[in-house]
C-alpha cells in the first residue's frame, strides 16, 4: 500500500449461532432443506403470529461476552430494523440497536511478525436473519427462499483498528476459530454459517477518517483480504484525482477481483428503529453468568500457552495447532497416546496436513485414528521402524486403515537393527564401489550419503539409519 495512506478497517461479522431452532420461531435450522420447507409462520409473518425468544441463543451470546472479557447486559432488549426487501416477508427484522446483550470486549490476533496485537470490539448483538434471494434459479425471475428466515445470528462488531487487508483476515480467522471453540457456530462458511461486511476507508496517517464504504457478504477468509485490498486501491485511486468517495455499500466479485455498487449507504436513522412491542426485555441473571463461566472450555490463547510451558513446543508450532479446534483436540489425542508430543506436532503439522490437503480432508474426518498414529511415533522412538518406513505406514493407515503393530508384522516392515546382518550388508555395498570408497577417503566425505543411499536400497529401507551410519564411518575409517 502507498505509504502516504493509511486504511481503516472495521469488521461486522455474522455469526450463525448452532441452535436446532429458530431465534424466535420452532422452525428448524438444518442447512440444504428444500425452499420453504423450514419457514413456519413466525417466519413469513402470518396476521397474528407472536415472536417467542429461543434461550439458547442468549446463553450462547452470554458466553461469546465473557469469553471476549465484554460487559453483559443485566438487562437487554430487541427492536424493529425497517426495510422492504422480497426475502424479508414482516417488512423489518428483529435486532439490537441501542442495548445490545454484550459491549466492549476484546480480540487479540497474531502479527506478521508473531507477537499479539489487540483488537477492541465495540459490541456483539443478537438478531434474526433474511430470506435468501435467488437470482439463477429461474430465468426471468428472482425465487425467495424463507429457510433462513429468523436463523439466528449474533453480530460482533470490531471498533476501526484493523489496518491492512491481511490484518482483517487474521481478526476474521481469529474469531472464526473462537466461535467453534465455544460451539456456539459450526464455522462452515460454505453454508453462510460466517459473514462478514468489512467497513473500509483511507486517510493521510494522523487525519480524521475518511468516508466510508461497507463491503457486504464475505464468506471466504481470502475474498475478505481480497475485496479490502482492492477497494482500498480504489479509493486512493479516486482521492489522488481529487474527487470524493461516496458512502455506499459494495459487493465483490470474486471472478472479477472487483468491487462494484450494491446501494447507497443507510444510516440508522433511515432504519426507523423502535422497541418490538411483541417481545419483553432480556434479563440475564447472576446464574446465567454463572452457568456460563462453568460451560467456559479452554479458549485459544491459553491452550497455546499451555502448548508453549508445559508441552515445549515453539510458539510457532503451538499458534498452528490451535488455530482450529478440531487439529488441536487430534493432536492433543495423538500426544496423549505417544507420549511424545513435539514428535505428534511435528507429524500433525507435516504429513497429517499434507494428506488432508491432498485429499481435501477436514480435521473432523482425519481416516487415520489418533490412537495408531500415536503408536506410529512410538515405534519409531523404540527404532522397530524407520522414518522412511513410517511415512509407508502412514500411507496405509489413511488409505486402508488398520493396525500399526500388524501392519509391521504382516508386512514385514521391522526395520533391521541386527549389527552383524548390518555389517554384512555394509562390506557388500563398499566391495561393489571401490571408487567411492577412494573418494570418501581421500576428504570427500559427502560420498557417505551414497553409502547409506545404497544400504538403504539394499535393506528395501529396513535398515536402522543410525546404525549404518556409524557402521559406515567405522568400515570406512
């Protein structure tokens, strides 16, 4: 970015809160029902129906409060947010405008360069989510799908502190990962279960800000970088030909790499917000909170500590195995199993991730259970296999399954730690190549890979590599 800009950056991002039920409504919430199937008449707004409020999404917003160190509201309420729109059938939607259930609080995300950086949040409240639009579906017409209709959501919005695209995305993974963490959202961005609508404007460093544009609907962490980066070269581009940004709100095309004009700008006031008549203030009482803090599980921040002081492992090493919470519960499981804990990051990190992003696999559904892989790493601590022989199994166990310990023995794969049989195998290798033999012991000591390259072929890589090694250097010597 030009140096003479600065960017200013706040996130509103929607979070679908995990409820079998709607915020207001028994309808259910399941993703990929048919159109309509899942709209009762709360939903579409029938003459007469009356909203009920769901208490498990107050609970959830309670503990999203304390988790964020926010300030709970003892007592709350919701409004009516007026707008016409097809897929909004009341006409308004039911949210939080001046009393919401959580303010304040705070996210702190990872920096570039590995420290913390602290982001202030300036409120979390609860709402009711729209109908879909569905523009393809029918040519010539746009289809409404009330399925979504009254989900609920909790809105956490962020104070103008981020300030660079690749911060933005951080602050979104960061919360992301939190929300699974306390299993208040499934955190599938596929299914809209995250979005988020980034608040972006520029200024000469020091000045006041700028005006703003809203990007709307962003369900990707890379489009969210993506479409801040490009819009924050839009308007540097606009304000160094001397016209002036208009508040609207945009959309990103992703095909495209471009922003482009949704609508103007609303402002609250356009809105008409009031109190819903239909619904009584929240009260959250002291054994709320309570139950809450007891329900509290072991958040990121202090899981990568606990990686760091009491594991050993680098910060690097414990910042990536929680930054999602079902690697950590894996790799928790594979340390527990083994015993050895820096072996199960390393493996955790290399060749389980490799594989996952190979075939597209998530966390949830590693095939190869924690308790094998933990056996893996024993057996190569207790030298019955090698390195190379354990990444063969490795292969097994994600495509077929099965045992390690019958693996290795149907197999045959147990490497070979015999000196004598060892030493005989060496003695071949050096007869057949008297020429490296001359050079290793005429200084060139790298010719010592070649031996072990050809033990190893010889062995059918069954050869303890530590073994050949120092058998080499001694025949050699």
């Amino acid at each position: 970015m030009d140096q003479h800009w600065e960017s200013v950056i706040g996130l509103e991002v929607h979070v679908q809160l995990k409820t079998r039920s709607k915020i207001f409504s028994g309808a259910a919430t399941d993703f990929g029902a048919a159109p309509n199937a899942q709209a009762c008449g709360v939903d579409i707004a029938l003459p007469g129906v009356l909203p009920v409020l769901n208490a498990a999404v107050v609970r959830m917003a309670v503990l999203f409060g304390l988790a964020v160190q926010g300030r709970i509201a003892k007592r709350c309420r919701f409004d009516r947010k007026n707008y016409f729109y097809p897929d909004l059938p009341k006409g308004y939607q039911i949210s939080q405008l001046d009393e919401p259930i959580v303010s304040g609080g705070h996210l702190d995300i990872g920096t570039e360069d590995g420290a913390r950086r602290r982001i202030d949040l300036t409120r979390a409240h609860l709402e009711e989510d729209a109908g879909k639009s569905l523009h393809e579906a029918y040519e010539g017409y746009t289809g409404i799908d009330l399925n979504r209709a009254g989900t609920p959501l909790l809105e956490i919005v962020s104070e103008p502190q981020l300030r660079t695209p690749a911060e933005a995305a951080r602050y979104f993974r960061t919360l992301h990962a939190l929300v699974r963490y306390l299993d208040i959202c499934d955190g599938d961005l596929s299914q809209g279960s995250m979005r988020c609508d980034a608040n972006v404007s520029i200024r000469r460093p020091g000045d006041e800000f700028g005006e703003r544009t809203e990007i709307k609907n962003l369900n990707s962490f890379r489009f969210l970088e993506k479409a801040v980066r490009f819009e924050i070269a839009r308007q540097i581009d606009i304000l160094e030909a001397g016209a002036r940004v208009e508040r609207e709100t945009l959309l990103y095309d992703a095909e495209r790499d471009e922003t482009r004009p949704m609508r103007g700008k609303e402002l609250s006031d356009d809105y008409r917000y009031f109190p819903d008549p239909d619904l009584l203030p929240v009260e959250v009482t002291e054994a709320m909170l309570e139950e809450a803090r007891c329900a509290m599980p072991e958040l990121p921040a202090t899981k990568r500590r606990r990686y760091a002081d009491e594991l050993g492992l680098a910060d690097y090493d414990a910042g990536w195995l929680v930054a999602d919470p079902d690697v950590a519960a894996y790799f928790e499981d594979v340390a527990a199993a083994s015993g050895l804990p820096k072996a199960a990051a390393n493996w955790v990190m290399g060749e389980v991730a490799a594989a996952q992003r190979q075939d597209g696999t998530d966390a949830a559904h590693i095939p190869v259970p924690a308790a094998q892989l933990g056996r893996l790493l024993q057996r190569i601590a207790d030298q019955t296999i090698s390195g190379k022989i354990a990444k063969t199994l490795f292969e097994l166990l994600w495509k077929e399954g099965g045992d390690v310990d019958s693996l290795i023995e149907r197999r045959g794969l147990k490497q070979m730690s015999d000196a004598d049989e060892l030493a005989a195998v060496v003695a071949q290798v050096l007869a057949s190549h008297p020429a490296q033999v001359d050079q290793y012991r005429a200084g060139r000591t790298k010719v010592l890979g070649f031996f072990v390259g050809q033990v190893m072929k010889e062995t059918r890589g069954k050869a303890n590599p530590r073994q050949v090694n120092q058998l080499l250097r001694d025949a050699l010597a």
